[in-house]
C-alpha cells in the first residue's frame, strides 16, 4: 500500500479534535462529560469542547448549528466495559445524564448496546471480552461508516498504522495508543448533506499549512468550500467525501 509507505517518509499531521455539530452545544457537552468524565471548557473558537483525561490525545468540540440532524451519522463511539456490571452502569450512567436506547437494526442477540445522546448522536457501549478492543480505553473506538481507500488515507494523512485491514474493513490506531479508528467497508451509507462529525487536524508547529494541503490532495483528498467564508482553516473532503479541517500549525 504506498499510502502507507509515503506516510512513513513525510511529515504528517496531527488530530487535534473530533468535532460534533450541536444545535445545543452546551448540553451536548455536559453530557458527554459525565459520560467520559473528562473536563468541560469553552472553546476558543466557538461551542464548548472536553479537554481528554486518559490516552486519547483529542479534544472534542461540540460546535454550534442551526441544523437538526436527519439520519444516522457516519461515525460513533464505542465505549468498552470491564466486566457486564461495568457496562450496565456505563448505560445506567447515559440514560441519567439524558441518553436514550436507540434501535438502529441490532439483532437481539448481540451484546453491545446502542444507545443515543440527547440530539440523537449514536453510540455503542460494547459487551466485556470484546478482542478487538481488549487494549484500547474507555473509548474502544471511533467507528466509522467508510471505504478501505478511507482507511488507507487516514493512516497516511495521520502516519497512524494500520491495525487491521481485511474484507475491506480498516482500522488505524495512533503509535502512543487511544482509540482505535476504523471503517467497516462497502455497502457505504449514502451522504446527505453536511457530515455532522468531522475531524480537526493540524501540521506541527513550524509546519507548513499549504504544503500539508497538498500532500494530502496528492493523498486522494480535495479541497471544499461548505460556506466557510474567509478563516485561517481549509475545509477538505477525504476520498469518500467526508469533511475535515486543516488547522495552522500547532
């Protein structure tokens, strides 16, 4: 895979935040602070964002828009257990702090539960014993809806390894540890509109914006304007057209 190889030989940027659009941002954000346990601040741009507790390594911002959601996000947490009493408080913790069960087409015999936040943001908390995500954290995973061209282009916009890579299903996963980011392959979910969930990532302080912007065209990505107007960020599209952010160096 010379994505992958190339990776290794340049420098690659780095995931700053996971960003969630909010018709209420501050709900939102309570509510995954005491999901998580991570700390609440405001964000220095706009919205409120979690300052991370364990390994993860970003921030998520959860940003103001008018927009209500409609269908099923491409992206959603899954949330590991130590043992079933574990994941029964994990559940019994969300639905306290707002959350809902969700059906999105689970079989009643698996063990995993799917639950919602309070704008209807999916997530997984995941049965005890799960291997794949044995040595991961409290967030196991982002799970995401996507191509193995994607996962192929993560690993190298991010220099992130790939730790899986079968049936066209992909995972990626940071040298230091966290979460695990993976894309489950064909069939893709259709794209409808705006990607609720995005990715913030930056070059390293002394980077140069332009010429990360560039390699990552050269990657598969391209450039896209969402009405973003005049900002010190650029608005790109990965190869399955979802946006992220490339920030200024950091």
């Amino acid at each position: 895979m010379p994505w992958s190889r190339k990776a290794k030989s340049c420098m690659t940027c780095h995931l700053v935040a996971l960003c969630v659009d909010a018709n209420e941002p501050a709900v939102v954000g309570r509510f995954w602070a005491g999901v998580l346990g991570w700390d609440l601040v405001d964000d220095p741009q706009d919205g409120v964002a979690l300052l991370p507790a364990d390994d993860s390594g970003f921030r998520i911002r959860f940003l103001p828009t008018d927009t209500k959601k409609s269908g099923q996000n491409h992206a959603h947490f899954d949330l590991t257990s130590a043992s079933l009493v574990d994941q029964e408080r994990t559940v019994a913790r969300a639905l306290e702090l707002g959350g809902r069960h969700i059906d999105i087409g689970q079989l009643p015999e698996e063990e995993h539960v799917v639950l919602a936040d309070p704008e209807g943001n999916e997530f997984c908390v995941i049965e005890p014993g799960n291997n794949f995500l044995a040595d991961c954290g409290f967030i196991g995973a982002l799970a995401g809806d996507g191509s193995q061209r994607v996962g192929y282009f993560w690993s190298a916009a991010l220099g992130w390894p790939l730790v899986w890579d079968q049936d066209e299903e992909t995972a990626i996963r940071a040298p230091h540890g966290g979460p695990k980011f993976t894309w489950g392959g064909p069939p893709l979910m259709p794209k409808v509109g705006k990607s609720r969930l995005h990715l913030d990532i930056a070059p390293p302080a002394g980077g140069d914006q332009a010429a990360e912007v560039e390699r990552l065209v050269s990657l598969g990505a391209r450039r896209a304007n969402i009405g973003q107007g005049d900002v010190d960020w650029v608005v790109m599209v990965d190869p399955d057209g979802r946006e992220f952010c490339v920030l200024t160096p950091r």
